[in-house]
C-alpha cells in the first residue's frame, strides 16, 4: 500500500487474497484452520504451526519472485498441491526463470523463502538494507544487464517518488488502454466471494453486487464508461473475467471478495484487464459490520478511483442514495435484492418476502423495500400461477410509487405488474416514469418496449430501443436489443448495421458475431456469414454458432463440413431434437446411412419426449413425421402429416416441411407446390427453398417458375 507521504507499507500478507493470480486461487477452499492466501503462506502456516515474524518475510518472498519471474513458484491447480509445493518444493532459480535479475538480488530472494524459518531472516529493516546494498553496487556497476522487473525492484527501496508515479500509471492502465482501442471502458461487475459468512451475509453479498452494479451503471450516462448488467451476470453464470470478455466483450472486470468477522467487514476490490488476466488496480475497504451504508458507499468510492473517473456533484448524489435512513433496514433490502437474484426458485421467493417484511418493520415508509416486496409477489404468481398474488404484488408496488414516486424502482415494479395482467398503456406509462428516473436501466427499456410491442405500437417499440441506444451509446447490448427487433421485422440491411456496431463496440462478444452471422446468412452473404460464425465459435464454443454454420454448409452441399459444425453443437447441447434430424439429414446427403439412421432414431426419440410436454406443437408433429418417414415408416409418417394439417398451420417453416415431406418422400409434385404456395404466403423466404436438396428437382419444373414469378 502507498500513503499520502509515498511510504511503501506492507499489510496483511496472512489474510489478503490475491485475485486471479492462478487458476487454482480463484474461489478456492482453504482447508480448516488455515487463514491466508494459499500460494503466499509461509511452510509453517502450511503445517499449522506456530508462526512468528519469518512468516511475513517469506510471503513477502513470494511476491518478491513473482514480480521478478512473472510466476508464482508454489502455485498449483488446486489448494492440497499448492500446499505441498510450499513445504516441499524447491523453486526454480531466479537466475534461471529471468537471466536478466542480478544474482545477489536472486540470492536475497531465495533466502526469503526458505523451508526452515531459523534460515530467513527475522527482520523487514534486515531485507530493506540488503536491497539498499543491491542498488548502491548496481549504480557502481553500469556495466550489468539491469532493466524492467530486476530494476523496478532493487530500486524500490530508495525510489519512493517513482513508486507513486509508478501507482498512478497503474490506476489509469484501464483508461489508457481504453483510449489506444477507442472502445472505451466496459466494466463486468463479478460476484462477489464470500469468506466466512453465513447464508443470510451470503444473499447480503449477492444483494449488494446488484446495487453496486445498478450505482456503476448510472455514471454511464455521457461516458466511455460502460456496465454489463447484473441481470445478465446472473444469467450467463460469468464468474471470471474471461467469462466477462466472452459473453459482454468486457475489457475490464471488478473481482471482489467480502470477508466478515465478529464486528468488522473487509471487502477486497481488484480490477481486471480481461484480455491478459493481469491485476490493474486493487483496495481494500474495511468497515463496521453493523454500518450497510459504509459498505456500499466507500465500495463505490473504491471502484470509481480504480477506473479513473472524476465524479461531478450532481453525479456524486445521483450514486449516494439508500431509500432510507436506517442501515438495519438497508441491511434486510440488500439480502431481499440477494434472494431475488436467484427468482426460479420458491424457496428464494419465501426468503425475500421475509427480509423485504423485515425492512419495512424497521422503516414503514421504504419505498425500494415495498417496491422489492412486489417484485417477489409477482414472481411468486409466475412460478405458482396462484392468482391472490397478483393483487398482493399491484398493492406493494403501489404502495412504494405512493410513498417516493421520484424512485425509478416502485415505477419499474409497477409496470412489470401491469405488463403481466395485460394493462400495457399503463404499464407503458410507467416504464416511462421509470426511465425519466434512471435512463440507464436496461429492464425498464425492454419492458416498456414489450409494451408497445402488445399494443400493436411498432414505432414506438422501435424508438424505445432507439431511446436506449442514445442513453448509452457505448453499450453493445442496446444495438443488440434493437438489432433482434429489426432482424425479427424483416429488415435485415438495418439489422446488419446494428450487429455490425455490437461487435465495433465489443470485439471479444461472441454472440455479436453469432448474431452478426445470422443476419449476414439471411442476406445471402455467405462468406461473410461463414467468417462471423467461425469467429463467434474461436471466442468461445456456443452452440447457436457451430448449429447455424452447421445449417449454412448443408445448404452449401458442403455436408463433411456442416456434419463437423453440427456435432460440435450436439457436444454442446445433447437435448435438441432439430439438431439431431439435421445431423441425420446431413450424413443423408454425405451417404453415411447408418450414421444417419441413429441420428434420426435420437431425434424422433427427444420430438416425442417434447410432444408429452407440448402435444399441439405442429412443428414437433412435422419434424417427428419427417423422421419416422426417413426410417423407413412412410405410412405412419403420413398418418402424423395428416394430424398436422388438421390442426391448420400457418407458420411458414412447417408449410414448407410439408411441401419437403410430399416431394421427397411421397413423389407427390401437385400437393408440395401447395403447401409451397402456402409457406410462401405465410412469410417463407425464398433462400431455403432455393437451396434445399429435397426441392431440387421441383425447382426445375415450369409450375415451380410460375409460382416464383408470381
């Protein structure tokens, strides 16, 4: 740590957590009886022995070599052989890891992290001569190879000045880099670990991520500054900051971990560059455990100074606020907030509606607690469909809009609550309240959107994502919203853009590329879409990315390659009977007819499994008749089509799985160019039709150019 006065201070090398610093670190159990961080404690900490003095220098030792070597030398993948490396392993040289680092500086280091404490020496004051005498024969000797780590090191001891420059190089990192990209800032915001707390401090934690995460989102507004959304966080299961490039395109990532003692809380912020793994900027924030509001304010605080952004005044109050004066209460919300990250599950639900009852027994006129409260009722009805919690959640988000409506959360619970009972012109009313509130939340945006979408609005839906767009330009995600809707409206050229403006802002986002190669697919730009899926898929194996390549190559005749791309998606995702069937129609036309065979057994086997689910699926109906009658049952396969067209269908897919089925398994040209007519009436483009193998030879008959002139 540096002080005002630029003094080097060395804290709590027995109880700090090095983030990130190896794949075995992150999230590991420390076995019972130990406190540290595995691959910095000393061999008698190890062994749980008494440790004295020597234990510091030791771990001191550790950072020492790994600063000059650019590894740690005891860590290992997990904990146990972390562990057994530190009382047993003898390290590399230094010499030998960086020729570069001189030998008495090596020799130093190595006596640090001696097995034998009595072998180290037993004073910080004895380690700092020893590097004073390292620097002073470096500056007789010229001569010797000394630069980057080796220098910054045996410097250290007599450059307190440099050190500090050196810090504020390191604070603005994220910020320099953001500027040579020109893609700006985009934060992941991870959740946090939790280090000896209970269950109720562990939904506090998760409880506290979300509004952190809410507070960071609102500096976005006019910023290079972007945050993904703790929703999606939550969702995707992003854990890490690879995760965090992957899924958002993320350049940084804010990893903390909160440990809780009897009066005190300590959380530990570190930010990550997402591309190399590398540390940017850490803090430590320590604070009563009894004072919530401390938690979260001097939290934001930290992270705010660790990315480099100046708060204005108005800025300052927009991040300060808690709903209420009384930190109990806070305390009871942000556990709500922590159970509701986890909504599909009852259980969950139960436990929120309790603290959220708690909160407000402490403070009746908290409106996020009311508004918190309607949010777990109307989630309670979508699991349980029972009806009298519909009436309980309108009356608690009412009840909050009442109490504050200059809080944008009582507006948004409201308007999820109106949305679901069918009332959109009012639930679109207030989604608009709610955004004049907080232009920055994403949820708000999607509900006011679905809104319109109900009420037969589609400019107004379209302007909404617009709206988002312009809150934050910066942020992928809202071209991406806005890109699906456009895609979904035919309009692909405009679609194309907005895709193509998701990955400029997030270059490391896979599903912008998949995205991106979908539309570029609809647009007959094959290659392009090629490329984009490919480069969705070299990010990060997905299982939208290798199904859609695999479909592009079929349509291609490239059916080595489609089978490739599809039994990448089935190592991906097992339970898709569509992707089964298009395994088995590929290796059909690759002249594999065994293989081809047990894929459509597998896939008549899982569209049965989802007809007990669903019965009047008529898709499931058409794709199940399709691979009945590729197994060599064309009677029952037609006893399946007939069911399907007396249940009238009109989605375009299933019409021209008809015409498919009636040309290439019953020879029967009149009735395919029906069902033909009809997809075709209904939505169906023309490229599946014209690339389809089945339809070739209808392709060429004079009907078919009829019905294509027409």
């Amino acid at each position: 740590m540096l002080t005002r006065a630029n003094e080097v201070k060395v804290c709590d090398f027995g109880l700090a957590r090095l983030v990130a610093a190896t794949p075995g670190d992150r999230g590991a159990t420390i076995p019972a009886g130990l406190a540290g961080t595995p691959a910095y404690m000393a061999p008698e900490v190890a062994r749980q022995q008494p440790a004295g003095f020597q234990a510091d220098i030791f771990s001191m030792g550790v950072v020492f070599y790994e600063a000059l070597a650019g590894t740690n030398p005891f860590a290992a993948d997990n904990v146990g052989d972390t562990l057994d490396r530190i009382r047993n392993l003898k390290p590399v040289p230094l010499a030998e890891a960086d020729p570069q680092v001189p030998r008495p500086l090596s020799r130093l280091v190595h006596a640090m992290i001696e097995k034998d404490p009595s072998r180290r020496s037993s004073r910080a004051a004895d380690v700092l001569g020893s590097l004073r005498q390292i620097q002073k024969s470096l500056e007789i000797s010229r001569d010797l190879p000394l630069r980057g780590k080796a220098a910054a090191m045996a410097a250290g001891a007599g450059a307190r000045n440099r050190t500090a420059g050196k810090t504020q190089q390191k604070q603005t990192r994220a910020q320099e880099e953001s500027k040579r990209t020109g893609q700006g800032l985009h934060l992941a915001v991870l959740p946090f670990t939790v280090i000896g707390a209970d269950r109720d401090r562990q939904v506090f934690t998760e409880g506290l991520t979300e509004t952190l995460n809410a507070q960071l989102s609102k500096l976005t507004v006019a910023r290079r500054l972007q945050v993904a959304t703790s929703r999606e966080t939550h969702r995707l299961g992003v854990t890490n900051a690879t995760e965090a490039r992957q899924q958002f395109g993320a350049n940084v990532a804010l990893s903390s971990s909160i440990q809780f003692s009897a009066d005190a809380l300590r959380v530990n912020c570190t930010l990550i560059d997402t591309k190399t793994d590398k540390v940017l900027r850490s803090e430590t924030v320590t604070t009563a455990i009894t004072d919530s509001f401390a938690v979260q304010d001097r939290v934001v605080d930290a992270v705010v100074r660790m990315i480099g952004i100046h708060l204005r005044p108005s800025e300052r109050e927009l991040i300060g606020g808690h709903g209420t004066q009384e930190p109990g209460a806070y305390e009871f919300y942000l556990q709500g907030r922590g159970y509701l990250q986890n909504f599909d599950r009852v259980e969950n639900l139960d436990s929120a509606v309790i603290v959220f009852r708690r909160a407000l027994d402490i403070d009746h006129r908290y409106a996020l607690a009311y508004a918190g409260l309607g949010e777990a009722y109307w989630r309670k009805f979508e699991i349980t469909k029972a009806v009298h919690w519909v009436e309980l959640a309108r009356g608690a988000c009412e009840g909050a809009v009442a109490i504050d409506s200059s809080l944008a959360e009582p507006h948004g619970c409201l308007g999820m609550v109106l949305n679901g009972q069918g009332e959109h012109e009012k639930a679109a009313s207030e989604f608009l309240l709610a955004l004049e509130c907080d232009p920055t939340n994403d949820v708000f945006y999607v509900g006011l959107a679905a809104a319109y979408e109900k009420l037969k609005r589609p400019e107004d839906a379209e302007r909404t994502y617009r709206r988002a767009i312009d809150a934050r330009p910066q942020y992928w995600a809202a071209h991406s919203a806005l890109g699906v809707y456009l895609c979904n409206a035919g309009r692909y050229a405009e679609a194309l853009q907005s895709f193509e403006r998701v990955v400029a802002l997030a270059p490391d986002n896979f599903r912008g590329y998949r995205n991106l190669g979908a539309v570029q697919f609809l647009k007959d730009c094959i290659p392009e879409a090629i490329a984009s899926f490919e480069k969705s898929l070299a990010i990060r194996p997905n299982y939208e990315a290798a199904s859609n390549l695999g479909t592009l190559y079929y349509f291609e005749g490239e059916y080595s390659l489609a089978a490739d791309a599809v039994r990448q998606a089935l190592s991906l995702n097992q339970s898709d009977y569509k992707v089964w069937g298009h395994l088995g129609s590929v290796l059909r036309e690759a002249k594999a007819p065994e293989e081809s065979a047990k894929a459509f057994r597998r896939a008549a086997e899982l569209a049965e499994q989802w007809l007990r689910v669903n019965p009047r699926d008529s898709f499931a109906q058409m794709r199940l008749a399709e691979y009945t009658a590729a197994l060599g049952d064309p009677e029952k396969a037609m006893t399946m089509v007939r069911k399907v067209i007396e249940s009238s269908p009109t989605e375009p897919t299933t019409l021209l799985n008809l015409a498919v089925f009636f040309e290439a398994k019953r020879n029967d040209r009149s009735e395919a160019h029906f069902w033909l007519a009809k997809a075709i009436d209904h939505g169906q483009t023309w490229r599946e039709i014209d690339r389809s193998p089945e339809l070739a030879e209808l392709r060429k008959d004079a009907a078919f150019q009829e019905l294509r002139r027409r």
